[in-house]
C-alpha cells in the first residue's frame, strides 16, 4: 500500500511557518508607530470614550459637559483668588523694591504728588514708606532696606501698642492693593496719611 501526503497538509504547516518568518522581517517592525504614538492614541481613544459617556448624562450633551467644565473652571479660579493671602509676613508685600534712602518727609512728598496725578496705588505705597522712615528715624524699626508691610505692623506695634491699630488698617489696606490686586481710591489713601498722622503724633518711647 502506497501512503500519500496532502499537499494541503504540508502546505499549511509550511505556510504558517513562512508568515512568521515574514512577519519577524525588520521591516515590519520598523512600519508600526513609535510605542509612544501607540499609547497616545490609546490615551486619547479612552479619552473621547470617556467624554461621550459623561456627555450622554449631561442635559445638552457635549455643548452641556463644556459649559459646565468653564463654570467649574471658573469657580476655580475665584477660589484661588479669594483664599490668595492678603496680609502678614507669610504673604506680605515688600514696603521697599530698592534700598531708598529718602527720608519720610520725601516720601511724603511723592506720595501727595501722585495723589494728585490720580495714582492712589502709588500714592498709598509711598505713603507707607514715609511711616517706615519716620519710625526709623524715631528709633521704633531698626533700619532696614527689605521690610514687609506685615514686618512693619507686627514689630511697631510691639514696641507702641498706641499705633497698632492704625497700623494694623494701613499696612493690611497695603497688603491688599501690592499684593492681592485691590483697586486703590482716595479712601484708601485717606487710611494711610490716618496712620502717618498717628504716627507722627504719637509719643514713641519704644518699650
């Protein structure tokens, strides 16, 4: 008895083994996208799944899932900006940018020339260096060229408790324009020449 092959056999077997052969060529290999293009567009196909499941329960499908991600973006945003820190050392603005060596009388000047121009932000900071200076000059604050306004309240207050309280007002008032974005108005400058005048007056022997 004579056996015979099928050729469908042997050419299954050998079929298989020259499509991976094939298919190990380096060329294949070389023909796909980069691992990282690969997982990008997995990424992004996960994404747009994602999206489309959470706009399905959104009144107004995609249109509504946008308006409602600026609503809460916007909600965000007025967070941060109300929790931002206003006064103190921690988030307190620099009374000085430079080592100025003008003297209070100076700044008082300066102050009350950019009073009148309408300039009440300017007007308020140089109106608190002049306080600086004129408690410098009176032995309250040891000279300094980098002092915060939150520095300048918390040690002249402890050495003239008489002046910490119209200080406490002016220094915060400052904190809030310089450093938490404020407008500033003739009112605000009204609480700043309030406490130079207190200062001014005020007996101070330091304690």
């Amino acid at each position: 008895m004579i056996l015979t092959v099928g050729v469908d056999d042997i050419t299954r077997d050998a079929a298989r083994r020259a499509a991976r052969e094939e298919l190990l060529d380096r060329k294949y290999a070389d023909a796909q996208p980069p691992l990282v293009v690969r997982l990008l567009g997995r990424l992004l196909r996960e994404l747009t799944e994602l999206l489309n499941r959470a706009a399905a329960g959104v009144p107004g499908g995609k249109l509504g899932l946008l308006l409602l991600a600026l609503v809460l973006a916007a909600f965000v945003a007025v967070v941060v900006i109300r929790l931002r820190p206003l006064g103190g050392a921690a988030g307190s603005a620099d009374v000085f940018t430079t080592g100025s060596a003008l003297t209070a009388a100076e700044h008082r000047a300066l102050a009350d020339q950019a009073a009148t121009a309408g300039q009440w932000a300017d007007a308020v900071r140089e109106r608190l260096r002049a306080i600086v200076r004129e408690l410098e000059a009176r032995g309250v604050l040891e000279p300094r060229p980098s002092r915060t306004a939150g520095e300048v309240a918390r040690d002249s207050s402890a050495a003239v408790p008489e002046i910490a309280e119209p200080l406490r007002r002016a220094t915060g008032l400052f904190d809030e324009i310089w450093y938490g974005g404020r407008p500033a108005t003739p009112s605000s400058y009204d609480v700043l020449v309030a406490a130079d005048r207190a200062v001014s007056s005020a007996h101070l022997a330091v304690r």
